[in-house]
C-alpha cells in the first residue's frame, strides 16, 4: 500500500526555481503559464510541462538515476524530433554522440489497415530515412514526440517505428536489445491511460491546465492512487511492458488520472505530493539500476520478488502467445547475470527448486503454447498460457544436485522419478486430494492441464520441520514416461507425506 504523503520542501524547491520577482505567493505561481528559458532560448512554458521538467531535473541533480556518462549504448534507430520544422521528423541511424534518447512505453491496441500504416516497413523504410510528417502519425505518437521536445530532448524510440515490421530477421534482432534499449534512455515515456496508438495521453485541455498544489490549508487535498492509475491502467496489462517497466532507469507515467514520475527515490505525482515507497516488492520495481537493489536483499525477498515478477507476466496479455518466453527474456538475462546465476525457460539456477514450483492459478486451466520451430519444456512455466502463482515454502529444503539439475546440453532436467504407493485421488473443485488407502488425506495436487494420470512423480524438496521422516511432506512434480527412450514430461505439481512416494527411483529426463 502506498502512502500519500505532502512533501512540502519539494514543492518550495520546485517553486523557488520559478521567477519568483513577479510574485509575492509561491502558490501563485504554479498556477499561472510561465515564461523560463529552456537551452538557450526564451520558450513560453505551460505549468504542466514546467513540473515535468523539474521532475527531471530534480533527478538529474539530486539523484543516481540517470544513465552514468559514459554509458555507450544507443539503439540501432531512433527517430529524430529536433528539425526546425515541428512537422519534420527523421528515421536515423547515426550513434548519438553523449546525446540521450526517450523511450515510449506504449499499447498497440488492435491492429488494423489503417494502424499498419503508421509502422516502418521495408517498404517505407528509405522514405523514412529522408524524413516523415509529425501529422500523419496517430495520436499517441504525437504525444510522446511533444513530450520529448518539451524535455529538450531531441530523440525518440518507439518500437514500431524504430523495428522495422513485418521483417524477422530485424525484429529477433531487435528484441534481444530491448533490454538495453530501455535500460540505456534518458527516460521512459509510459502511455498508462492509452489502449492503442490513436487515443493518446496528454489532455486535450493541456494549454490551460494548471497545476494545484495539494496539502494548502482550506484546499481539499485528493489522494494519488498510484496502484490503481497505473497498476490497473490498460498499459499494465501487456506482457510487453512488465520489462520495459522495470528495466527503465526513470519513467513518466501519464494515466488517465494524473501524471506521474517514477524513479530510483520514489514517486511524485502531478499534485505535488511525494508517495512513500513501502518496503516491498515495489522497491525492486523502482530501481534506476535494476537488479542492483536484489543483489543485496537476501535470498527470501529476491525467490519472493521474481515469483511476483513471473505471476504478474503470467497475467498480462500478449498478442502473439508464442512471444512469452521472449517478452521477458531482457528482464531475466539483467537478473541472472546480476545474481551470477544460470536461466533456463524462466527458472533460475540458484533457484530451481522454488521455481519449478509454479501452478496454474486456480480457475485457469493452461494450455501448451506452439512454438514454431523451438522447444519450450514442461517443467517451464513458459510452456502454457495463462496466470501462475508458486507453491512457497520459507522453508523448503531442496535435494542435492545430483537429483535434480539442468542437463547440460538438452533442454531437459536430471530427476529421479518415483511412484506414488499406497495411495489414490479425489477431485474437489480446481484441485486433486491424494487420499490414503485408509480414506486420510495426505497431500493435494494441481494438474496443469487437466487430470491425464496418477502414477510417477519427482520430489523437488522438502518441507523442514520436526516430523519423522516417513511423515514429512514432500513437494512434487506429477510427471508421466513420453514413450521408451524419450523421457518424462510434467503433468501437474502438489505436495504429499513422504511414506506415500517410492523410496526406490530412476534416474530420468524431464522434458
Ligand atoms: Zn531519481
């Protein structure tokens, strides 16, 4: 839960850099269009975009989140806004020299004719290079193009412009740097309230919109609601962007309620107010530098800060099903090299046992995602569709790596299989009671797919407690032989007393 909380030295500071000569009331100020000098030339400012400005400067002085000097990564293209003329833009493929570059962090909504039309295709390509209208791209566009001018910056990516469409060859080379692409802007400009590429974000009344200082005694103060503007607003909802979030060092996000500044040291909104980042999962989120922050937190925030990662994935839409175990790969690759840890289809090394210990979420039943050409196991979440969630133990106690561990050239992990003794199941509602010969319940299972069979599982760990051995509760993957010679493959996952799983074993593939 995020608390509101009136920063009233940040608003002072903000106001203090404003022509204060003018005026006798700071609050005042920030209500009237002012005029500031903005690299060099004399510009007429709105309010709206002046506190935007601040925001960043703010950041660039105070903070350590803008991208270190130095830093030399630029995208392959970007598109040039800074021509004389406000209707020329420019496709480029020149590296900006110490120049900084916007990102926008966009929903594409539902593709059409028309939509298609405003992308860079092979066919508009050249023409692209030599310069394109500002007015014939749709709302949205425009806005982050304006948005950019108005940080006085002169670049901008957008995806669909900057990838050319409709070309795989440039698009798998394109996603593999989006990690950096976002990783690497100035800022990210967040479309929240946009649903496809013609609504647009800024407010059609921007010119006469003022900004009002919040917490001023006989004024009503109104509450950010952070999580719902920008948690529910259709932009979190895609898969896409869950990446371009957290990778990105600072992020305006401009909801349909009010805009607001994401970055390292907290959230402002558009009211002047400053929210308090509780000490959860959310300051990961925040991090200029992700996963800087994870690589100090201890091994129970981090397991418990990925498996929020996955669940909320796991949730968002996705155009194309067969993109979901790219449309994350960016963030994982970032975590698995910051941690020093091997990945393998969203499960991390150093976290196997936790992670392979994903369900489908109740009321979901998966399906197995076709992916042309590729081979996705069963033992990864990236297999299937839809929401997971993880069954979580503090105190799971894992096998040693001979039981269990990736093989080292297949895209399949060393178990040993065991067999379920003494034992049957009773469905009850979304899930599977283990029922003992004598009618007791000794443990529960969720089959990702449905109920296929009940004979062969593999114990992935074990919960710690004072129970004899034959009593403790083992965690396990339900699994079934692919044919002679070729394997196992999961079918479901669950936990059960330990007297009611084979002691004898064999050592297997699950593919
Ligand atoms: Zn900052």
């Amino acid at each position: 839960m995020w608390v509101t909380c009136f920063s009233p030295s940040y608003s002072f500071r903000l106001v203090s850099t404003l022509r204060t000569s003018e005026h006798r009331s700071p609050f005042d100020l920030a209500k009237r269009p002012i005029l500031e000098a903005i690299n060099g030339a004399s510009t007429e400012c709105l309010p709206y975009f002046q506190l935007l400005r601040e925001w960043v400067r703010e950041c660039d002085q105070s903070h350590e989140c803008k991208r270190p000097t130095g830093a030399n990564y630029w995208p392959t293209r970007v598109i040039f806004v800074g021509d004389p003329d406000p209707d020329k833009l420019v496709l480029v493929e020149k590296r900006g020299t110490g120049e900084d570059y916007v990102t926008l962090s966009h929903c594409w909504g539902v593709q059409t004719e028309e939509t298609r039309r405003f992308c860079t295709t092979q066919d508009n390509y050249q023409r692209r290079l030599q310069g394109f209208s500002y007015n014939d791209l749709p709302k949205t566009f425009q806005d982050a193009v304006r948005v950019t001018r108005e940080l006085g910056k002169q670049h901008l990516w957008i995806d669909s412009l900057c990838i050319i469409q409709q070309n795989q060859e440039d698009w798998k080379k394109e996603a593999g740097q989006m990690e950096n692409v976002f990783a690497s802007a100035y800022c990210t400009i967040a479309a929240t309230s946009a649903s496809g590429c013609r609504d647009g974000f800024l407010k059609p009344d921007l010119d006469s919109q003022h900004i009002e200082i919040q917490g001023i005694p006989g004024r009503p103060a109104y509450v950010s609601d952070f999580d719902k503007d920008v948690g529910e607003g259709p932009l979190s909802t895609r898969a896409w962007v869950l990446q371009e979030r957290v990778l990105s060092r600072r992020t305006i996000h401009f909801s349909a309620e009010q805009t607001y500044w994401e970055c390292g040291s907290g959230v402002r909104c558009e009211n002047f107010t400053k929210l308090e980042c509780p000490p959860g999962r959310h300051y990961f989120v925040l991090d200029a530098n992700f996963p800087t922050r994870l690589r100090t937190a201890g091994h129970d925030r981090t397991v418990d800060f990925i498996k929020y990662l996955f669940k909320k994935y796991s949730r968002c839409g996705i155009t194309f099903e067969s993109d979901r175990d790219v449309a994350i790969s960016g963030l994982v690759e970032r975590i698995g090299a910051s941690l020093e840890t091997g990945a393998r289809y969203g499960i991390f090394t150093c976290f196997l046992a936790d992670l392979l210990l994903w369900k489908r979420s109740d009321g979901e039943m998966a399906d197995r995602i076709e992916y042309s050409g590729r081979t996705v196991p069963s033992w990864s979440w990236m297999a299937y569709s839809r929401g997971i969630d993880f069954i979580s133990d503090p105190t799971l106690v894992v096998p040693p790596h001979t039981d269990l561990c990736f093989h080292n050239n297949k895209p399949a992990l060393i178990v040993k299989v065991r067999q379920f003794a003494n034992c049957r199941i009773e469905q009850e509602g979304e899930r599977y009671a283990i029922v003992a010969d004598t009618g007791k319940m000794v443990g529960t299972l969720w089959f990702d797919r449905g109920y296929i069979e009940f004979r062969h599982c593999v114990v992935i760990g074990m919960r710690k407690d004072n129970m004899d051995d034959a009593r403790k509760t083992y965690y396990i993957l339900v699994v079934r032989g692919k044919g002679p010679g070729q394997g196992y493959e999961r079918l479901g996952v669950g936990e059960v007393e330990a007297r009611y799983v084979s002691k004898k074993c064999n050592r297997e593939e699950l593919w």
